[in-house]
C-alpha cells in the first residue's frame, strides 16, 4: 500500500496561511488598530455523530480555548460603515477532542468579522463567523498502521472520519457580551465549527462540533475608546458585473483506492450589488473532476470505463455575497443542467437497470450526490479587475473538493 502523500498537507497549509496573511493585512487599517481587546474563553462542547465513523470516535466531551485578538473597526473604510462597523478578529483555538488515542488534539487559527446585533451599555450580542486553517494531531494515516508502520485498508478501529493533518477551520455562532467594569467583560459565545479537507486527502468525513465558550475580554485602551460615527458616503454603484473564474485543484475519491485526482472549473456569472454590503447573482457552472475514470473501489457510481463524458458537470448557481471592501464572502446554491453521474448512481440500481433522472428527483445524500450542490467561495481583489478565489463545492454536507482560483471582473 502506498504512503499518504505527506506533500500535500505541506500543499494545502502554505496556501490556506498565504490566504489568511492575504485576509488579515488588508482588513485592519491604522486607527482601529488602536482599538484593541485581548479576549481569552474555555471550550466545552460535543462532536455531532454524522455518520458511522464519526460516530464510532466520539467517547466523550470537547474541550479546550481560545485566544483573540479583536478590533473594533472606525471609520477608515466605507466597508466597516456599510456592515454596521464589525468587529475584526483573530483566533486561536486549542481542542481536545474527547479521544486522545484516534483524534487527539486539533489547533486553529482563522480570521472572523463579527457583527452587532444588540448593543447597550450594559449588553452586546453579535453574530460571529470566519474560516481559517486547523492542525490534527490524529488521523487515519497515523492511527491505522500495523508494528512496522505499513497502513492498513481499514477503516475499523481507526480514525475513519479525517485523513489530513491540515485542514480547513470553520466557525459561524453568536457571541454574547456582559460589560463588568471599565474595559473588562464577561464573555459568551456558542458556535459550529466544522474542521475537513475537503475531500483532497480521503477518508473525508470531517467534523462538527456544537462548542459554549465563556471567558473574558479585556481593551487596554479603554479610557480612549468611542465608537465611530456614522458619516455621508457615496453608496455602491449599483450596476451589473459580469466575472469570470477559472479554478483548478485536486482531491481523492476513497481512501483504498490511494489516487489523487485533478478537478478545475469555469464559473461564468453576472452580479448586481443589492445594498452596499450584499449582491446578489446568476452564474453558469462547468465542473471538471478526474476521480471519476472507473477504476475505484468506491461502490458509489457505476463506472466501469474510463470516459472523458462521465468526468464532467454543468450547472446553473445563484450566488449570495456579503462584501468587505477587496473580500468578498458567498455562499452558492445550484441546481445541475448536465449531469452523467446521476444515472450511474446509487451504485446497487444502476448496476441492474438503466436509470433515467430527470433534472429534479429524490434522493438519499448517503448513496448519490443528488441534483443540488453549494459552494461556499472567498475572493480577495488584487487589482481593479483581477481577484484570487478559493471555493468549497459540497452536495449537502459531503464536500467534492477545494478548489485555488483566478477571477477576471469587468
């Protein structure tokens, strides 16, 4: 059996970090950097048993901390104004995950925005998100090797939900803030994070965890803070923009198999700005994805040649953006036009009869892909026209791959 490709961790952790230091400097001008707080919380929460071998790791609680590093944005960018003027954060996290033998530790750090939903003097409740990179100290590949350090093809005993030490780190909840004293607060947040790889080193069932937070935050600058002042600014032209994105990458398909495949796409869309912090738009989707050549042992998709036909997907995608000055953050939902492996799966039916789908059917996430799939995207402007973009495209809560771009706006 073949080695896990180690090159790949290196891989993915260079690009999610160049992607963070990318985030972070351009998000937190002078002036709020002086508007600082150091905020410190305790983790305690549970892993969601989502599938069998997530299920067959969980023994007993999570636990762990954070520590942030938070900036209350000012008046620099007409972004900070149009959201509300956010908080901008940085996090990192330390999670014991409940089974030090199969899972071990898990270590984060990632960026978040969070915004303001109740603000008094004597309580704060916001909305928190972000995305980053995560580090485990546990994965199948060195939990299932035998006493001369060969692995197994198995999955039973092991940890059969993650295959990479490097991973992408999601964080999305509400956070809660009690002031008790000039420049000190008593902290509460409970959020989802979610940790996977997107599908680029198998097995890939990732984890969920539902964690409460409490703790403390502390602003040394307290005795200069006050909170910006709304001012007349010139709105987003509400005009239509037309991008294009080619993306390429790679993934695995199932863990036996040991293959690594490249995937690329074409998104072709036109958005138009709603508010001065939300657009809307329609795209048109082209999927490219390699794993799909017929020789795996992945009992998924009836596939018994290798046919170019079989390795693509078109589809149709309505996108919703949040912008944050040159970031832009969305969330994709799409309804597939073209689709060759929806006849060749679930893989018992198609290997008995021949199947014929049409453009919308039921279906069960855990035997075929189905007809919906989403994309959550990230797009950092470099220049007026050009912009980087990174994607996760998953059909329900099962990710196909990440994927590394290039935008064109006009």
């Amino acid at each position: 059996m073949n080695e896990k490709p180690f090159a790949m961790d290196d891989f993915m952790r260079n690009k999610l970090l160049f992607l963070l230091i990318i985030i972070s400097s351009g998000m937190i001008p002078a002036q709020t950097y002086d508007n600082y707080s150091i905020k410190l919380q305790g983790i305690y929460g549970n892993i969601l048993p989502h599938d069998a071998h997530v299920k067959a790791l969980v023994l007993n609680s999570v636990t762990g901390a954070e520590l942030s590093l938070e900036f209350q944005s000012m008046n620099e960018k007409n972004w900070y104004q149009f959201n509300g003027f956010p908080t901008i954060g940085l996090g990192a996290v330390w999670l014991n995950l409940g089974n030090p033998a199969k899972l071990g530790n898990a270590y984060a750090i990632y960026p978040y925005i969070s915004y303001s939903i109740i603000r008094t003097n004597f309580l704060k409740v916001n909305f928190k998100g972000g995305t980053g990179v995560s580090f485990l100290t546990k994965n199948y590949y060195n939990t299932n090797t035998d006493l001369a350090g060969n692995i197994l093809p198995s999955l039973t005993g092991t940890n059969g939900a993650i295959g990479s030490v490097i991973n992408v780190y999601f964080s999305a909840g509400a956070s809660l803030e009690i002031p008790i004293t000039s420049g000190l607060s008593l902290t509460g947040d409970y959020t989802w994070n979610h940790m996977s790889n997107g599908s680029a080193v198998a097995p890939n069932s990732g984890l969920n965890l539902l964690n409460g937070f409490i703790g403390l935050k502390y602003s040394p600058n307290y005795k200069k803070y006050t909170f910006p002042q709304k001012q007349q600014l010139e709105g987003i032209t509400k005009k239509f923009y037309p991008e294009i994105i080619v993306s390429g990458g790679f993934r695995q398909l199932y863990y036996q198999d040991q293959k690594t495949f490249p995937i690329a796409s074409v998104i072709a869309g036109v958005y138009h700005p709603v508010t001065n912090f939300y657009r809307m738009g329609l795209a048109v989707d082209a999927f490219y994805d390699g794993a799909f050549d017929g020789y795996t042992k992945f009992s998924r998709y009836y596939i018994t040649t290798d046919e170019l036909k079989n390795k693509f997907r078109v589809g149709l995608s309505w996108q919703h953006e949040l912008l944050f000055g040159k970031l832009i953050g969305g969330m994709d939902f799409g309804v597939y036009l073209y689709d060759p492996l929806k006849n060749l799966s679930p893989y018992d039916q198609a290997k008995v009869t021949t199947l014929n789908k049409g453009l919308i059917y039921p279906y069960n996430i855990d035997s075929e892909d189905g007809w919906f799939y989403t994309r959550v995207t990230l797009k950092y402007a470099i220049s007026k026209h050009y912009f980087l973009c990174v994607g996760l495209k998953t059909h329900l809560q099962k990710a196909e791959f990440i994927e590394w771009g290039l935008g064109y706006r006009l």
